[in-house]
C-alpha cells in the first residue's frame, strides 16, 4: 500500500478531508503533528510528533515509520517542517528555504523585489521600535509570520498606526512587524500545483467582497473568476513568476493577489493549499481537492482532472460579536436557499469567539454551486442573511 505522509497543526476537520480521500483511494496516511511528546497517542489516530519550533528529532524519528510515498502539509508552519522531512527523506516537495521564504512575509518581499515583481514600499521594525522616516499612509502593519489575516490592521495616519502596533504588541508577545503601503484594488486568491517549477492553476477565486480595512476579513470565494481572460492570464503569470521567485518546486500552492490599474500584485504564495473546510467547494470531476493533491505527491500525472463546470463558491462565516456562541437559528431555512449545497457550523456551543484582528477563526462554512458565479455568490449571501448567531458578550474577550 502507498503511504503518504500529512504533516499538520492539528488534528482538525481538514485532517480529516484529507483522511477520508486517503481511505478512498487505498493510501495509507500517517500524521506528523506537533502535539505533546509526552502523552502517548491521545487521539488515538497513531500520529508521530515533531516539535515544530525544534523538529530535527521528530523528524529523525519519523525514521521508523517509513518509508513513505508522497509527502503533504496543511498550514503554513507544517509545510516549512514538512520541506524539511521531504529534504531528509528524498521525497517530492517544495525545498525548505523555498518553503521558509514563503511562510515570511519580508522574505515573500524581498524575493518577489529581487525578481522585479510589484511590490509596496515596506519597513521593518520590532513591536517596541520608533516609526521609521518615510511612512507613506494608508499602510498596513502586520506580523512577519502571523497567519490568515490575524494582526493585519490598515492604518490611515501616524496615530492609527500607533494603536495599531500597541494592539498587535498585546496579541503577539515580542513581534517583529511588517509596515507596507496599502494596496488597492480587487483582491483573488489562487489554488494550484507546482510540478518541477511549473505552475498549473486549478482555480482562481473572485473576493467579491471589497477588502479594504480596518482589518482583513475573507468572506467570500467565487470561481470560475469573473474578469475578463486578459486579467486572469495576467494574474497566473504573476503567480508563475512569484512561485519562481520563491524558488517552490513541487507540491500545492495557495495565493493571494491584488489588481489595479498598475497591474497585479502578488500578496503571498503559500507552499500549502487553501485552509479550512474551503477545498469542498473544489470538485474534480467528481474527485475532492484532497484526492488530487495525494495523487500528485505520489508523483502521478493529474493534469486531466480539471474544475468541474458551473458556478462554485464558500462563506467563511464571519464571527459578527465576542463572546460565547450559544447556537445558531435558521439553518433549515438557510438550507433551503437555491444553490446552497451544505452549511457547516463549525464553532462548539460554549467556544469563545473573537473577531479579527485578534481573532483567527470562523462559526462555518456555507457551500453554494450554480450556473453563474453571480448565482452562486447571492445563495450564500441570501442563506446567511437567514441565519441568527446568539452569542452572549464576555467581557474577558474584549481586548
């Protein structure tokens, strides 16, 4: 049986996506996470440890669990530590110092400068440093490795980005932060496979939602893109060029860009695909996102699976208050929107919420498919809008 190695965070929802696709094609998948080393298998599912911030042991360890077929990572970190294993091993994956490149946001720049790709003015600076000279407003100011869009804050003057950094400061104990000009325009987020260097795009996703601040919540992912071809020829040289710049090889890339009038911007391209429960919206032919990914890290040609036709969008179902979720009203009529394929809640009663900046999580998942990306879009917007989240304020939650 072929083994493929999952290197991941946790033991979360899209863990088991990728378990499932596994069991269905007859691969065996063993996890490396970096859980507590001293409790021995606590969830029972056989899983190696490896200390992320200190992996060279558990990875050595992984030793006498090989050999393995293919190798995996879901998040940004797993993917750093699985280039390393895959270094190690002689597996098929993005090389380390590609992988830690693109899970640094001043690294991400600096190649993406280096390569002669659009890039904002950006400075540097630790959590308790004076505002350098040159400033040029409106910036972001972000965590260097932070995730998703937690302590990403827009900041419009001096003062603004002040509070900024001390709110960041009480997050993150210690972060080196980003400042970057702000950047406007339509944002995208791009998912696809990277074999010997080459970009292959599996979707591009429209945001339709304007992104511009305070904070940097996603909501919404509509594919296929609705711009014109001209545009979203250019965005996937972009892509290629950025992938090229990072020097990612091999394996699953997710990213994010920007569009204006000056052309396209290159956020960031993770060595990983897209987080969460949002690969379901992806169907290949009847096969998940997860199924192709495995096949490709076993080194098979998937280049004849393409995006199934039709409209296909996702809600990440925004955290509208801190506080305790208590529960959510209206599903059965929210399901019953047109298009809505499945809504997902996936905050537990009693879980504390908290909202971006200082938040990094989301209540659910709403799935629509259509004819139209417009079609799809609205049954999403139309299906939470008939959905009632009762969360009881904490005071403690509030910053």
């Amino acid at each position: 049986m072929r083994r493929v190695l999952l290197v991941a965070a946790t033991t979360g929802y899209q863990v088991r996506e990728f378990s499932g696709a596994a069991e269905a094609l007859g691969i065996e998948l063993v996890l490396a996470t970096d859980r507590c080393h001293i409790l021995t298998d606590p969830w029972g599912d056989d899983a190696s440890a490896v200390r992320f911030e200190d992996p060279a042991e558990g990875i050595e360890a992984l030793a006498h669990r090989g050999p393995f077929d293919g190798i995996l990572a879901v998040g940004d970190r797993p993917a750093y530590v699985a280039a390393q294993i895959a270094e190690r091993f002689g597996l098929g994956f993005h090389s380390a110092a590609a992988a830690q490149a693109a899970g640094n946001k001043l690294r991400t720049r600096e190649c993406f400068r280096e390569a002669g790709l659009r890039v904002p003015a950006f400075h540097v600076i630790l959590h308790d440093a004076s505002l350098p000279d040159g400033i040029r407003y409106p910036c972001v100011i972000k965590p260097l490795d932070g995730s998703a869009s937690r302590g990403v804050i827009r900041a419009d003057d001096a003062a603004g980005l002040r509070a900024a950094r001390e709110r960041i400061g009480r997050m993150l104990r210690n972060p080196t932060l980003l400042i970057e000009d702000f950047i406007p325009g339509r944002e995208f987020a791009l998912d696809g496979l990277v074999t010997g260097g080459r970009l292959r795009v599996l979707a591009l996703f429209d945001k339709p939602d304007p992104l511009d601040g305070p904070f940097f919540e996603e909501t919404i992912y509509v594919t296929p893109s609705r711009e014109p071809q001209a545009v979203q020829s250019a965005i996937a040289v972009a892509a290629q060029q950025a992938v090229t710049a990072l020097g990612l090889t091999q394996g699953p890339v997710h990213a994010e860009m920007r569009v204006n009038d000056a052309g396209v911007w290159v956020l960031e391209v993770a060595a990983r695909p897209i987080g969460g429960l949002c690969a379901r919206v992806l169907q290949f032919g009847g096969r998940t996102l997860e199924e192709i990914l495995l096949r490709h890290a076993l080194g098979e040609d998937v280049s004849e699976f393409s995006l199934d036709p039709g409209a296909h969008a996702v809600m990440m179902i925004p955290i509208p208050t801190a506080g305790s979720f208590r529960g959510v009203e209206g599903l059965e009529k929210a399901s019953q929107v047109a298009g809505v394929e499945a809504i997902v809640i996936t905050a537990k009663e009693g879980q504390i919420l908290v909202p971006l900046p200082e938040g990094a999580t989301y209540l659910g998942f709403i799935f629509a498919r259509a004819g139209l990306p417009a079609e799809a879009e609205q049954a999403l917007r139309d299906a939470h809008a008939r959905l009632a989240f009762d969360v009881s304020p904490m005071l403690s939650v509030v910053r």
